[in-house]
C-alpha cells in the first residue's frame, strides 16, 4: 500500500513541475521526469526556474546570433561578451 502511495505522489508532483514548467516556457517531458524524480523537489525547482519568454535580447558582435542580455558567452559561436557602458543594446520586440 505504501508503495502504491509513493507512485501516486511521484506522478502528481512530476505532472506539477511539468505544468509550472511549460507555463515558464520549457519542455513539458523534462520538467515531467525531474518531477517524478525528485517529487517535491522537481516542483519546487519548477516554480524557482528563470522564465525565458519575454527576456531582453541582443546581436552577438562576431556571428550575429540573437542571445539574452543577461550572457556573458555567445552559445552559438562562443565568443565572450563585453558589453561598453554596461548595457548591450537591446533588439526590437517582436
């Protein structure tokens, strides 16, 4: 009975953080297995995890790439940042 309990617990805290992580933008099937994982702590990290939707981005100076304001190395070409006066320019909304 005990077993039945925890395989229960497991899939509603692995369909929670797949939920809260899907709203937040991220893939719906990882969040599920992180949840049904860590049960309580999938969720918990679930509703912790950085919202990517709606992130100011820019231009990478070297390969043109669109990246968040918030990086310091351009994931597509690798090149490391450094933004004059602080702030790098931001990209139009689309």
């Amino acid at each position: 009975m005990a077993g039945g309990a925890y395989v229960a617990l497991a899939i509603c805290c692995g369909l929670s953080a797949a939920i809260v992580g899907r709203i937040k933008g991220s893939s719906f099937l990882l969040w599920f297995l992180i949840g049904i994982s860590l049960p309580l702590l999938g969720t918990l990290a679930a509703l912790l995890y950085r919202r990517e939707q709606g992130v100011p981005k820019t231009r990478c100076p070297e390969c043109g790439g669109g990246i968040a304001v918030h990086d310091q190395v351009c994931m597509r070409c690798g090149r490391d940042l450094e933004w004059a006066f602080g702030e790098p320019p931001e990209l139009p909304a689309s």
